[in-house]
C-alpha cells in the first residue's frame, strides 16, 4: 500500500476558516465570484538558520481538494449557524474544484518567493481552498525540512520516527508521511504505516521491563515473542548489567540495543566495548532520548547505528513555521479574459509580486544549483529544461498522484543537487539566491 492507495475519509469542506465563505457570499452578489483568479503559494523567508525548505503534504492537499464537498449536515450547519445566505448555500451544495493546480512535486526543495503551488480556477472555487491548502502544507513542509536536516546529520544512519505520542493523533500520521518523505527510516505509528506504506518498527517501553519480576524475564519473553534479532531496551537499571544479561539470554545474534538515556556518546562507547567483548560485534546500538539534527551531528563519531526521533521532529519547537501563504496574483475581468496581474502592497514585509509565475532551478556547470529563478514572462529557452512546477490537478481531475517512494527518491536527489553547504547546521542564508526576472 502506498499514497496512492488510500484517499482521505470525509469532507474536508469545513477545514476552513470563516472569512473564506463570506468573502464567496460577497464575490458572489458582486458577481467577481467568476472571475478567473490565479492563487500562488509562497513563502516570503525561511525560518531562521535554515537554507532551504522542503515541498511536503501534495499528496494530502490533492486528497483535500478532491474530498471538499458540502454534504447535507454541513450545508445545515452553516444555515443554522447564519454564516452565509440561501444563494451561498446553493453554490456550496454543488461545489466542485474544477479548476487547474499546478507546483513543486513533493519532496522537492524550495527557497523564498518559489511558487510552490499555483491553483487557477474561479475565484469562488479558489479562494475558498486557502485555509485546508495552507494548513497542510505549513505543518507537512515544516516537518519535512526538520527531517531532511535530521538525516543529513545523521550521515546514512537509519533515523526513526517516534513522534505520535507528543502530537495531535492525526498530526502525528502527517508528521509521520513528511519525515519518510524527507529520508526517515520508518515509523512506530502504525496508522502511518497503513494508509501510506511507511515502514513501522517498535518493539518495548520501559514498562514491559517493569512489569516483569526481572530484566532478564523481560529479556527473556521478548526474545521467545519475537527472536533474536529484536531490539531490547537496556537502560531501565543498570546499563552495563543489562547488556550482559542481553547477551547472555539471547546470544551473540541480538540484533540491537536501545539507549534511551543519559550520556548519549559515553554509553554508546562502552555498550559497544562491552558488546564487542561479549562476542555480540554485529549487535546494532539504537538511541533515543529527545534528539534533534544538532545531537545527531554530535554522536556522528559515537559507535552509533541508529536513531530514534520524537518531540524535536513533530512540535513547533522542532520545525518553525515556514510561513506559507496563499495569495491572489492576478485575476480576469471575465471567465475567458485575459489575466491582470494584482498584488498587495503593505507594510512590515508583507507585499507580494503580481502576475502569475514560472520558477526554475538554474544549475552550474557542474549541475549544482546556484539560483532559483522565478519570472512573469517568457520562459528562456535555456531555463525551460529546469522548471519546478508540474501539473498536480487538470480541470478538476488530480494527476499528480505518486507513490510516497516517489517523492522520498526525489528528494534525496534534490537535496543532493544543491551546494554541499545546505547540510551545514551554522545559520546562514538560503543556500542559493532567489532571482527574479520579468
């Protein structure tokens, strides 16, 4: 099973905020509701110390698209509650996004200004997408980049994802999709696993230690249950007490051990000391314990196999916003006409270019990139082999859909193409400037 498997239960229609549906009721007695409208998605900065950001969540904003649709007990909700009038409440009840998407696949990387999504359609059929499009792709693309920073860390080491217990139940499945697009190893959510083909993995708390009469009880079950090759969690007691008994129970074929506390280098050291002495050289150390891209880095020379990452990964304290946005950037006086550029311009950072726009990734002579090059113009030849954008819906029907492996390969090869000091943890600027030509 993967992403393409599995379409998002339910209506999404209400995943909005309320101002979209009352700025339809006005657009639709003004009768600008048919203009045609062109929304870019964008982002003005990256969060600070970051180089680069990364597109996660297309494949839930396609199933969010498709699934927005007003069902009876919605419709009467809305009428109940007096959020828009009967004339509003007739468009909603045959709403259909009918309409054009296109933007940056998933897993591709981006930088300030790149128009990660573009949606064209009816101004009545696209403004009302801005609050479930930008709730997706804000939090996927936030954890995505944390996730992409984590695994370059971590050199080629597996890194996990153990997230679900610090974070909304259905947040925790998305954070799940986003860090295996961004390189994550596996899950332990199992619900992730079934809806997108994640790998999951998991095998004892602390408790399962506790509610035995002794560790090498605990030791012992896990092993009958589940094999040798498990994993069993020593630092419950006393860690190097802990590692004989492992050995002693399951034999030099334990296929790994979980440290979960205090000094994370200085007991993978000695484990592996003490394992190697055991004769268990090929028993693989997993550590947790709270860890982020900059302890990662930190036990890049410890005896280290894997990681296991939670709270840093699916809380804001983990992944800063990256500020996304859904914009207005040009509009027809008529369904056919021809497209006018528009654009706010405001105080405090907050303006925007007008026109609809193209990006492209300009490479070096060596193939890696040295600019993102956005424009309202002709496309020039020599940038066309380079565009981002892809199709993701045409007239209403998505086809972009892709399996989860799809997007995991293309980042990996994103993020390959950009100079080697994205991966660095300093803060510093994007890693590669945004141009902008007319």
């Amino acid at each position: 099973m993967d992403a393409t498997s599995v379409r998002a239960a339910g209506s999404t229609a209400l995943l909005t905020d309320r101002y979209e549906l009352t700025m339809l009721q006005a657009a639709l007695r003004s009768g600008a509701a048919h203009r045609r409208s062109v929304f870019e998605v964008f982002t003005r900065r990256l969060p600070s110390g970051r180089r680069y950001g990364v597109m996660a969540g297309t494949g839930r904003v396609l199933d969010a698209v498709e699934n927005f649709r007003f069902e009876t007990p919605q419709l009467d909700w809305l009428s109940d509650q007096g959020v828009v009038d009967d004339d509003t409440l007739r468009f909603l009840a045959d709403y259909r996004f009918r309409g054009d998407i296109h933007g940056y696949p998933e897993g591709e990387v981006y930088f300030p200004g790149s128009p990660v999504l573009t949606v064209e359609g009816s101004f009545a059929e696209t403004v009302i997408l801005e609050t479930v499009i930008l709730s997706i792709l804000n939090f996927d693309s936030a954890v995505a980049a944390a996730a992409s920073r984590m695994t370059a860390a971590a050199g080629g080491r597996p890194v996990i994802e153990l997230g679900a217990r610090r974070a909304h139940e259905q947040a925790a499945v998305a954070a799940a999709r986003a860090s295996y697009v961004a390189g994550f190893a596996a899950t332990s959510d199992l619900e992730a696993g079934y809806l997108h083909g994640i790998p999951t993995t998991g095998t004892s708390a602390h408790a399962f230690t506790l509610v035995h009469d002794s560790e090498r009880d605990a030791f012992r079950a896990q092993i009958e249950s589940m094999g040798r090759g498990t994993t069993l969690l020593i630092d419950t007691f006393d860690l190097r007490e802990a590692v004989r008994t492992a050995v002693e129970v399951a034999g030099p074929e334990l296929g790994a051990v979980r440290i979960d506390s205090g000094d994370l280098i200085l007991a993978a050291h000695r484990v592996r000391r003490q394992l190697d002495e055991l004769g268990a050289g090929k028993t693989r150390i997993i550590v947790t314990s709270d860890l982020d891209e900059y302890a990662i880095a930190a036990l890049a020379a410890a005896p280290v196999d894997g990681y296991g990452v939670g709270t840093s990964l699916v809380t804001g304290s983990g992944h800063p916003t990256c500020a996304m946005v859904y914009k207005l950037v040009a509009r027809a006086e008529t369904q056919d006409g021809p497209l006018v550029p528009v654009a706010k311009r405001a105080a405090g950072g907050k303006t925007s270019i007008g026109g609809r726009k193209w990006a492209a990734r300009r490479p070096d002579a060596e193939g890696v990139a040295e600019a993102e090059v956005i424009g309202t113009g002709p496309v020039p030849d020599e940038l066309r082999p380079h565009l981002t954008q892809v199709p993701l819906v045409l007239a209403g029907e998505a086809v972009g859909r892709e399996p989860l492996t799809a997007a995991r390969e293309r980042h990996i090869r994103a993020r390959a193409a950009l100079p080697l000091s994205a991966t660095q943890l300093s803060k510093g600027d994007p890693v590669i400037p945004t141009e902008l030509i007319g």
